[in-house]
C-alpha cells in the first residue's frame, strides 16, 4: 500500500480515492503547482489534506469564510489531525496563542483568512515557517467574473512572491467558466499549472423544476413528506427570506433564516443550529452556501430561480454532499425573471465600475440570465444535460434523474450510493445507530456528521462486525474514529444481535 493509500485509511477510513483525487495530489506530491475544478462533494480538501500529511512543513490553506475554517478544523480534529485557523473570530489573545503554537510546528494544517496575510506578524511567522503547500480554497473568488469575487484574493500571488521558498500552489473551486479558470491561474501566479477539471455530473442529485400556482403551498407540502431530513431554501430577496421562514414555522417546522442583514450574532446561531441538527431547515439568500460543511442535506429548493447558472449548481449542489440520494427543485415563476433583471440594472451607491465596464458586466449577466431561464423553461430536454452542457461537458444521454426524463416523479428509484447497495440492510438497527449517534453526537458538542454518515450507519447495520478489528474493513472508520467511537458501535450491534437470539 502506498503512503498516501495509507493515509486515506488511517485518518479517513476510506480504500480508495475518489475520481481525480489521486492524480491531484500526485501532482502536488511532484510539486506542481495545480488549478483544481471540482463539483461540491467531489472530496476537494482530500486533495490537499492528503500531500499535506504526506509532506514535511506546514500546509496553508486560504478560505473566505470563518465557519468553512471551523468546519474543516474540526473535521481535521475529530480524525485526529493537528490543525488550527487563525481568522477574526478568534481575540487577540487566542490568535496569538495559536500562532505561537503555529511557530513551534504544533499544526500541520492551518487555515487562514485572506486579509490576515498582509498582517505583519503574520507575514513574519509565514517567512520563518516550512510551508510545504498553500491551498487556496474556494479560488473562483479571486476573478471578478466570478459570482464571489473578493478583492482580499488578489493579495495571495504578492503574498507568495514575499516568501523566501515558493510552496506548492494548489486552487481549487466548485464551478467555474473558461474565462474564471483563465483569471484563477493568471491572478494567482501558479507555474505552469496541472489543470483538473472533473465531472460536474452528480449522480446522487435528482433535479426538478416546477411550476405551481402557489410556490408556499408547495413547499410546505413538501416539507411535511420530508420532516426528518435537513434542507435548504434559496431565496433571492431578504424580504422572501424572512416571509417564507415565518410562513414555514407556523407551519410548525423548525426554521430560521438567513440573510446578510441579520446580525453576526443571529447568523452565527443560525448555522450553527443547522449545522448541529438543532434545526432543520435553512431559508436564505445566496449570503448562505459557499462552504457549508454539511454532508447530510437531502434537499435545496430554490423558491426563486437565481440569475446566473454558476450560482444555481452551487447552491443546488449543498445536497447530498455525502453521495446519498437527495433531491434539488427550482419552483419557476416569470417574475424571477423580471426581479432578476431588476437586479442586474440596479447600480450600487459605491459602484466602483466605469460607465463602460458597468455596461459590459450587465450585458455578460443578462446573457447569463437568458441561459438560466431557458433551463428554467425547459420542456423535454434532460435539466442534467442542459447543466452540463452549460459548463462544457457533453452528456448525450437522457439521466431518468430530473423532471424533464420522468413524466411521473414516482418512476424515481434512486439506487443506495455505497457499497451497501448489494447488502441487505438491518432497518432496526440501523434506526438504534442513527439514534446512538444523535446521543453520542449531543453529549459530545460535535456534528452528527462528523461521527458516522447515514451511508457508514448502512454498512454497519448490513455487515454487522462484532470486533474493531472487524469494524476497519466498514468505508469512513479510520484509526480515530475507532478509537473514539469504534467500542459504543461494537456495543450496540452485540446488544442487537444477543437480543434477536433469544
């Protein structure tokens, strides 16, 4: 076994890379630098987690977002890799104890805000580490053709030349256009650059699009056949956001909502009772997305079609992050349209464009318009082959996954994506897991997730191992989630099995 084979199986549990994983990170290996576009759920930070374990130094991964650096550090932590993220969330107390702990080689991982790397002491710890690989997470945002364009991002390339060893440069991004791939490699300086782009089809995904009279009535008839499972409702207006969330509580389901006029504060609370299954569903604007770490969301619904295809894929592509079947609808209205339009022609108080660039991004974004409403409108021709034909990949065939290939949405017989799928799968126990790992997961202040996917919960109630020894051979049981969890799953399936005997 190699070594790389031999840190997916210790930390992640896994025996296998998914498709592209190891060719990027051999790459990397190699030193290569590596332009990386890769759909959500494609396993993006294996990408980088693995060389990063493999290699001396320091890995620096910059990430925009504050709760995508504590999803992924914790992640890191729970399968017993030494990590850290130094961003504004943290005092000035905390950010220097962890950058002492960063000088002393505590970390192998560390993930840091764009801004922070202008930041003096920063620099000086940067300059004087082993860097090994900078990551730069979610890389579209560097390209103002991008739908997250952050001008922090356009400092990496400086900030890499200031370094007195040039690391691996590794970009990696859900969705992006020729035109946002050229940007990523030109505006942060990667040499000559290995470019992956893989698949952007996602099997697991059932994509629909409707058209009812009442958008509200659907969704909650909707939630009430889905009551159990976590979800996330798209809007494109604060005003939508806060009147569907109020409509769907009184409904009697659990909700907040989420929009960048809320304070940090109501946010923070917001996303972390999603992420917690504290709650079940999430209505928000496109404010809400980009690097939510939440595996088990099986559906996105879209109560207004957004404007830009690019934004729809990524949104939509929230569900189902852990390969199980989950479902993404867009309920279509001529009015998204007309509010589409509205928006792209409002011109912001601070616009910092020229009257010639501010007319040639609103012709760029009606275009883009024009194709998300002929995916909107469809009528016979297959949604998973307009999707990713959009984004320059052929797809001849009908996918008998979407609304356009089913005339009746009962044909849908979604197939189980592990290797469960050939077993036979104790129901009963797999129920008494499910709830064991609700406990274990309350009492331990961590994510359902992070302790056992509903498709690692299958196999287990299908293979039943009655030893740890027997437990490694389950998909996602690595060394520490053994040794954390491995004994109270052992305990269960013998308690299950003692009892069916008598």
């Amino acid at each position: 076994m190699s070594e790389i084979h031999e840190i997916l199986k210790k930390y992640y549990g896994y025996d296998s890379f998914r498709p592209g994983q190891e060719e990027i990170i051999n790459h990397i290996l190699g030193g290569k630098d590596v332009a990386a576009i890769m759909p959500t759920g494609a396993g993006k930070s294996v990408c980088y987690q693995v060389p990063a374990l493999a290699m001396r130094g320091i890995t620096l991964v910059i990430s925009p977002l504050i709760s995508l650096m504590q999803d992924q550090v914790r992640t890191l932590l729970s399968v017993g890799v030494r990590a850290a993220y130094l961003n504004s969330s943290l005092t000035a107390r905390q950010f220097q104890l962890a950058l002492d702990n960063a000088k002393r080689g505590v970390y192998k991982i560390i993930y840091v805000a764009p801004e922070r790397l202008e930041t003096e002491n920063f620099l000086e710890f940067a300059c004087n580490a082993d860097i090994s690989i900078l990551a730069v997470d979610e890389a579209h945002c560097v390209s103002q053709w991008g739908q997250d364009f952050r001008p922090s991002y356009l400092k990496i390339g400086e900030f890499v030349k200031k370094l007195p060893k040039r690391p691996v440069v590794a970009a990696f991004t859900a969705t992006a256009t020729n035109k946002v791939r050229v940007d990523i490699i030109n505006k942060l300086g990667l040499n000559k650059p290995i470019t992956y782009i893989s698949s952007f089809d996602r099997a697991n995904l059932y994509f629909g699009i409707h058209k009812p009279e009442n958008k509200l009535n659907y969704i909650i008839e909707y939630l009430n056949n889905h009551h159990d499972e976590s979800g996330i409702i798209y809007c494109l207006t604060r005003k939508d956001t806060e009147a569907v969330a109020k409509y769907i509580e009184d409904a009697g389901h659990s909700v907040m909502p989420y929009h960048a006029g809320l304070s940090d504060e109501r946010r923070k609370k917001a996303q972390e009772d999603f992420i917690y299954d504290r709650i079940k569903i999430i209505v928000a604007t496109n404010a809400f997305g980009m690097g939510i770490d939440k595996p088990n969301v099986r559906y996105v619904i879209h109560y207004s079609m957004p404007g830009r295809m690019e934004d729809y894929y990524q949104q939509a592509g929230r569900a189902g992050r852990d390969g199980e079947p989950s479902e993404c609808i867009l309920l279509y209205a001529p009015r998204d349209v007309r509010l589409n339009q509205f928006m792209i022609t409002r011109t912001p108080d601070d616009d910092p464009l020229t009257p010639a660039q501010r007319e040639a991004y609103i012709k760029a974004e009606e275009e883009c318009l024009r194709q998300m409403t002929f995916y909107s409108t469809s009528q016979g021709t297959c949604l998973r082959k307009r999707i990713l034909n959009y984004f320059g990949e052929n797809h001849g065939k009908k996918c008998k996954n979407c609304s356009c290939c089913l005339d009746d949405i009962e044909e849908r017989s979604f197939g189980i994506s592990s290797s469960v799928s050939t077993m036979i799968m104790d129901e009963a126990l797999f129920n008494r897991l499910k709830d064991k790992v609700r406990i274990m997961a309350l009492f331990g202040g961590v994510p359902v997730f992070t302790i056992a996917s509903d498709a690692m919960l299958r196999e287990l109630s299908a293979v039943k191992p009655r030893t740890t020894a027997q437990l490694r051979h389950i998909s996602g049981f690595g060394e520490e989630k053994i040794k954390r969890y491995g004994k109270e799953f052992i305990n269960i399936i013998n308690e299950y099995e003692n009892e069916a005997e008598f």
